[in-house]
C-alpha cells in the first residue's frame, strides 16, 4: 500500500526538495493545480463576462460537491465560501436566542479564531458561552463536555480534530447528546478531512465547515459549509448576500431566499480558489480517505516509535483511535528548534503548550520520517537552535 501511494508523489513539486511534515497547516500543492489556474485565466480571457453563465456562478456548488464525497455529505449540501470564520458566522445568524436557549458550549481547546466569532456576539449579550476546560491542555474531556450540554444549550461547535494535539474527539456521542436535549451541533472537520475517515451523514450532525488548506491540498480561499438537508427550508441566514437569493439576478428589492443549499451562499465566490481547490479534492477522492489513514496511522506511531526512542516527550494521543494525522514532539525552545529544521529544508512547526507539530501524509516516505527525528536530536545535541533563539523564533 505504500508503494502505491508513493506513485503520488511526483504530482507535488514541492517534494523533490524537502522534508514536508506540515500537511495540518499547508498541504502540498498537486501540479495539477498549474493547469487548474491556467483553465481559470484562459476562460477569463477568452469567454470574458460569459464565464460566469458557462460554469462560473456554479462553481461553489459544483465543487462543493467534489467536496460532498470527502465527508460524506450527499449532493446538493455543501457550499463554498472563503473561509471557516465565514461559515461560522453566517451559521450563528441563523439563529434568535429564545428564552434561556441561548448557550453556545464548546471546548476551551478549540481553534481560538473560529472562537472570535462567538465571543463577538457573546460580548453583544445575544449568546451565554460555556467553555469547557481541559484538564492537560492536550485533551477535551468528553464526560464534561456531555454535562456541560443541555436544555439550555443552542449551539456546540467542535473541533473534529484538535489543532493542537490532534486529539480526535467522540463527534458521534456529543452529537447524540445535543440532539437529546434539542441543541444543534457544529463540526470543524479541518483537521480531519482528508487524513480521517468519517461521515457528516452517519454522524448526524447539523452543520460541518472546514477549509481546502491543509490535508485536502486544496490552497487557501476555498473553505467550505455543509447544512444538514433538514435545515436547508427551515434556516435564513441573516449573514448573506445576492448568491442566496432565488432570482439574484432580478435585482429585487428585497431578499427572497434560494431553495436548498443555495440559501446558505453569500456574495460573489473566489473563483480562482475553487479552480485551485479542485484538484486536490480529486485526488484525495482516487485514492479514497480509507488507504490514507492506513498509511497515516501506521507513519504516525512509527514516529511515536522514533521520538521516544530519542528521548523526546510525545505529546498526541499514542493511541491511533484517538489521533488524527499529526505528531506532536515536546522540546524545549520548540520555537527556534523549529526554525532550524525548516532551515535544513524539514518543514514543519509548533504550537505553545504542545510542541513541534509533525505530518506525515500519502505522499511521506518512511525514511523522511527518521531523517526528520535525526535532524531534531542532532540539532538539540549541539544546540544549533540558539541563533533563531537569540532572533526570536516567533511564526
């Protein structure tokens, strides 16, 4: 299996002359991504104004549909939009608060900018926050997070994956709690589309964002939203715009919102992301998410293996069902250590509070897994790191 998915590897440039471990935060770029935005500047060019009646003002339903066969969604439920704080926010106009249904409970481990939203309207009084904390900055505990959840809970954002630790969180069991009690659930599936199997149509929950930046290959620009189809006649988002409108280009004047999933659109798309966006999605769908989290579970306790027989602290989860693709390595001075691998063309990074992030994907070769490993014991031995410390080793 592995030999197999090593064929991919000539598809990325950026392979043939570094260690690439950083797939959680930039996936590589498929080379097919060259003629993807040669075909955008070539229709631009050539067809003018008419693109858009010719495929264009489709565009963020069609490759949602690309997307749709990632995370299981059927047809017609995913639509794209720039970015996850986008979706968050025109999910979270959806709603009123009504009487003491107005928590939103989410773990305090959660990506903190998808978090600004909330903490936003909380500030305008509209929305009660309950953030849930962990008890080892690695981990969302499940048993409070379920106690946490209830009658008087409206909303519950969760993070698939933690973008820190790659703790992969039980999104079935919080998602049956938060229906038991009448609260909706929201799932971020960044860190995990792409790298961990699962679908948004047997998880049952109610709405799912993420983006194209990471393990889908995809660049950035292309984040995307699925609205369970329950909600697609029921739902008006006050986050919104002509897009959304059932007659956009009647130019009425007032708004009268589209059927189905095109009520959850918004303005004018970026067109030369979903063009960009697309051929990593393809690729991830030949090869299937299965194989690749095959691959990605056994690379990534091989280096759990590699990192503590170097004496590094592991900070993931060492048990595969509760990891998602990414390895993370406490040292100290992680920051400038950090910076010294990318200098020696190991790309990588870290986060405060858990440690130099590690990713190995389809495309990683066992033996860049133990060259990485060297390169960082090397560099702690001799203290190669201590320039970037001096500098300042801030990303």
């Amino acid at each position: 299996m592995a030999d197999e998915l090593l064929k991919w590897r000539a598809e990325f440039p950026i392979l043939e002359r570094a260690v690439y471990l950083i797939s959680h935060s930039l996936g590589a770029m498929p080379r097919a991504t060259y003629d993807s935005l040669r075909e955008y500047a070539d229709v631009w060019a050539t067809r003018g104004v008419r693109a858009w009646a010719e495929g264009w003002w489709e565009m963020p339903l069609t490759i949602g549909d690309e997307l749709a066969r990632i995370i299981g969604a059927p047809p017609r439920t995913v639509a794209m939009h720039q970015n996850v704080s986008v979706c968050q926010s025109l999910i979270l106009s959806c709603f009123e608060p009504e009487g003491r249904r107005n928590k939103i409970v989410y773990s305090e481990l959660e990506f903190p900018s998808v978090m600004y939203v909330y903490e936003a309207h909380a500030r305008a009084g509209r929305f009660r926050l309950e953030r849930v904390p962990t008890d080892d900055g690695i981990t969302a505990p499940l048993a409070a997070m379920l106690a946490a959840i209830d009658e008087e809970t409206l909303l519950v954002p969760l993070s698939h994956v933690l973008f820190k630790s790659a703790y992969l969180q039980d999104a079935r069991a919080i998602t049956e709690r938060a229906h038991e009690v009448g609260a909706l659930v929201i799932l971020d599936t960044y860190q995990s589309a792409g790298t961990v199997p699962f679908s948004v149509t047997e998880l049952d929950v109610d709405f799912a964002t993420g983006g194209s930046v990471k393990w889908l290959c995809g660049g950035p620009g292309a984040g995307y939203l699925y609205v369970h189809p329950r909600w697609h006649e029921r739902l008006e988002p006050k986050v919104t715009g002509w897009m959304a409108h059932e007659a956009p280009f009647a130019f009425a004047d007032a708004l009268t919102y589209a059927p189905g999933i095109a009520r959850f659109l918004h303005g004018s798309p970026a067109i030369p992301a979903l063009y960009a966006a697309r051929s990593g999605y393809q690729i991830i769908n030949e090869i299937g998410v299965e194989q690749i989290r095959a691959q990605s579970v056994r690379q990534t306790s091989h280096l759990i293996e590699l990192a503590e027989a170097a004496g590094f602290e592991v900070t993931s989860p060492k048990d595969p069902a509760w990891r998602g693709g990414t390895i993370t390595v406490n040292v100290e001075h992680a920051g400038a250590v950090t910076k010294e691998l990318v200098r020696r063309e190991i790309i990588c990074d870290y986060r405060p509070g858990a440690g130099i992030r590690l990713s190995p994907h389809f495309y990683t070769k066992d033996e860049e897994l133990e060259l990485a490993i060297n390169e960082l014991r090397k560099i702690i031995a001799t203290r190669a790191y201590t320039a970037h410390e001096r500098a300042g080793a801030a990303f």
